[in-house]
C-alpha cells in the first residue's frame, strides 16, 4: 500500500481549494473507514461470553483489515483515473496522428474512471457483508460503531455507483458500456450479500 499516494488523495478531497480529486475518491474512502470500523467491533467481540468463537472475529477482523487497504488505495487510484484524463485531453491534436493519439489516450482513461469505481464499489459492497454478518452477533457496546460502518459502507457503495454512471456517456464503446452497467447492477442488487 502507497501510503503516501492514500493521505494524499485524502487530502485532497479535503481541500477547498483542489479540483483534482472528487466523490471516486472520497467513496472509496468512506469505504475504507467502515472497513476499519467493521473490523474495530470484530476484534471488540472476541472472547465475549455467548458470541461468536474468536476465529469467527479474527476471520472478520482479517478480511476487514485487506478491505480496507484496498478501499484507501482505491481512493489514489481513482484520483489518478482522473489524472490521466487530464492529461490525455492535454494533449496535442495538430496532426492526424496526435489527434489519433490524444483520442486513444482520452478513451483509455475514461475506461480507467468508469472500472476503478466500479472496483471500489465492489469492495464497498464486501464491507456492508461483513458488517451483515458481524450484526448476527457482536458486542454491543460497539452498536454505534457497527452502524456508522454500514453507513459509510453505504454511502462508499452509492458514490461509486454514481462515479461508474457519469462516466460511461463518455465511453464509444457500446459493449463494455453494457458490460459495466450490468456489472454495477449485479453489484446493486447484491445488497452487500
């Protein structure tokens, strides 16, 4: 994990001032901190008389602790999607060639921010599981805890479906345009199941 490239692009949601990096981001981080929370109230509940066995938490705590690593760096990715959008639109269009070039790197980068948070939004609805299965049993004075990571898990699930929305019209390509909102649906309607 680049955490230099995670705070970063926290960062950067968080400055009033920074155009760069925007909702992709911040869901996946919302994503991340459910993670980190959901994992809190698994290692919360561990040897708590009438729950759960301690491998049943750790197993949760474990999965939480990768989803959440995954989740902080999708934020970066995301805002380096953005990036290379950036550029690419930067890029010379004189000749037949450069423009050539400049439209390749313009799609290329606009699949990137449709499948990145599409990725995120995938983790996302992996942290509301694991939130599903800690409320069958878990230590209840992490209730608030355990309701704030579904929360955010929720949001994170939401952001990211509304960041694969707004860029598939910039994508030429009917197919894979298809292909993502069918795999965003399926996301969906999983209900973090």
């Amino acid at each position: 994990m680049d955490v230099d490239n995670n705070i970063d692009a926290f960062l950067k949601v968080m400055d009033g001032k920074d155009n760069s990096t925007g909702g992709g981001s911040a869901s996946s981080i919302a994503g991340a901190m459910a993670a980190g929370l959901a994992g809190m109230v698994a290692r919360l509940s561990m040897g708590k008389k009438d729950l759960e066995s301690t491998e049943h938490y750790n197993a949760i705590a474990t999965q939480a602790e990768t989803l959440c690593q995954k989740l902080f760096t999708g934020g970066s990715q995301d805002s380096e999607a953005f990036a290379v959008v950036s550029a690419a639109f930067g890029m010379p269009k004189g000749t037949d060639k450069e423009k050539a070039a400049r439209s390749q790197a313009i799609k290329d980068g606009m699949t990137r921010c449709a499948e990145v948070p599409l990725q995120n939004a995938t983790l996302c609805s992996q942290v509301l599981a694991l939130c599903s299965r800690l409320e069958k049993s878990y230590n209840t004075t992490t209730a608030s805890d355990l309701e704030c990571a579904r929360h955010l898990a929720d949001a994170g699930l939401k952001g990211c479906a509304a960041n694969v929305r707004v860029n598939l019209p910039y994508l030429k390509d009917d197919l894979l345009v298809r292909n993502l909102e069918a795999r965003l649906e399926a996301i969906l309607n999983s209900g973090g199941e």
